[in-house]
C-alpha cells in the first residue's frame, strides 16, 4: 500500500489550493475578455487568500453527507456506505451523527475519530492527536510549495460561475522537471487539473482532476492505479470564507492481486451561523 500513501500526499498538493472544509456546479458562461494577470500570479493571490481569516464569529455550522460506493467490476455496487456528520468552519473537528441512517454511537464516533487522525497524520503531517478548536495545522501549503515547480500553469481564459466571474487555470506537469521519487515524478507526469478561481476573491470556486494514463508500481508487479477522477466546488458563505459544497471521487486501484474501485461523494448543507456560545 506504499504507493497509494505516496499518491494519497502528493493529491494533497491540488487541496492545497483549497481552503479546508468540504464541495455544485453552477451555470457556466465563457468571456473572451484578457487578464492583466498570468497564472502563476493568480495561483499566488489563492495562496495569500488562503491566510484571510473570516470576520471575528462569523463561522458556521452545517452538515456533510458522506456516500461511499465500493463498485465491481462492471459498475454495479457491491456495497454502499453513509456517514452523516455535523462540521464546523471554525477548525473544529467534525463529530459523526449517523451510519447508513442510523445514529452513531460512542464507539462509532471514537473508530472514525482514530480513523480521521491517522489519515491527517500520515497524509496531513498533523503533528498533535488532541483535539482542537484552532486548526492550525495548514501544513498542505508544505507540498504545495514542494511540487509547484512540477507544474506549468496556463490562464485558460474567464468564466462566469454562479453569477460570479471566474479565471479559468489549466495545470498541466511539466516532465522536464525531475522529482526525487520516481514513482511520484511519474505519478505527477500523468496528473491534469483544471482549477477556476474566483475573480474577486481569489479563492477556488471549483476544481478538477483526472488521472491521463494508468501509472504502475514496480512494473505493474505490486500494483497500478488504473483511473482517477475528482471534482470539488465550492460554495462561499461570506467574504474570505468559502467552504466545499460537493466533492465526487473515483478510483480504479489494484495492489498486487486485489483492485479497489469506488466512488465518494460527499455533500454539505444546511449551513447555519455558530452562536458565540456554541
């Protein structure tokens, strides 16, 4: 399972360049009007943007429908899970309330609370296992730095999203440009990414990525991940504060002589302001 950490990490450079919570699509119109800005200026203004902090007590509270569909061979699904969970735009973090429409219980909510901070540990570099309400640990921006060189940028032109002008980015990997890991330069080599910024924030309204060609490890031998595809939008809810609305994930896996293939999705609503005294 080595090589699907490593990828697990180096997709976490793309959230990078999202603000951390959770993702519709909307209306899309197309402008042929030019920037004054390049890409990489852009993808500078979203990094910067990412450090506004939203007015004092202006965080809300929502809920986040969480479907994952482990799928056969055919597209058929062979299992179906759903998390219910309560999240929070402040940094706390989420609190599960139900499985599969059931409400969750003490040792539910403590196996998906181990669950989510081996997960932050490994691929988030979380440093503490306590529970916090600052989350303070937007160490992603560690990989984004990292891997920016690997990318080469190209402002696409503008869009208007949800009544809202967006520039539209194309991310594509600039072979040339070697990493260390092998297995992650060639990762990397086969990643395409759309992301659409908001003009006037400068926060991503959505973001696509897929997978061009299967990638190999040690030649196929221990595994190949065979197909991604993933899509977050975002929803603002305030000035510098934007949450993701809807996320869909795909992924066709094979370690060694078992293959994963699922699909996720996960959806936030009903989004209220937090009382001070909550």
């Amino acid at each position: 399972m080595k090589f699907v950490r490593i990828f697990l990490q180096v997709f976490s450079v793309f959230f990078a360049f999202m603000p951390q919570e959770e993702a519709r699509a909307g209306v899309i119109e197309r402008t042929d009007q030019v920037s004054s800005l390049s890409a990489d200026e852009i993808l500078e203004k979203v990094k910067a943007a990412k450090n506004s902090l939203p007015a004092e007590g202006q965080h809300f509270k929502y809920l986040r429908e969480a479907n994952i569909y482990d799928l056969k061979k055919d597209g058929s699904i062979r299992e179906k899970t759903q998390k219910l969970y309560r999240a929070y735009t402040d940094g706390r973090d989420q609190q599960l309330l139900a499985i599969d429409g059931k409400p969750s219980t003490g040792r539910d909510r403590a196996k998906d609370r181990a669950h989510n901070l081996e997960r932050q540990q490994k691929f988030l570099h979380r440093q503490s296992s306590k529970p916090s309400d600052k989350n303070n640990d937007d160490l992603m921006a560690k990989n984004m730095d990292l891997f920016r060189d690997k990318f080469l940028a190209s402002l696409k032109g503008e869009e208007k999203r949800k009544n809202r002008m967006t520039y539209l980015i194309e991310l594509k990997p600039n072979k040339k440009h070697k990493l260390e890991n092998m297995f992650v330069d060639r990762l990397m080599n086969q990643i395409q990414a759309r992301v659409w910024v908001d003009k006037e924030e400068f926060r991503v309204a959505r973001l696509e990525m897929k997978l061009n060609e299967p990638v190999s490890f040690l030649g196929g031998f221990a595994g190949i991940l065979r197909d991604i595809q993933i899509d977050l939008d975002q929803k603002q809810l305030n000035p510098k504060l934007w949450v993701d609305e809807e996320i869909t994930a795909f992924f066709d896996v094979r370690v060694f002589l078992k293959t994963f293939r699922f699909k996720m999705k996960s959806e936030s609503t009903k989004f209220e302001l937090v009382a001070p005294s909550e």
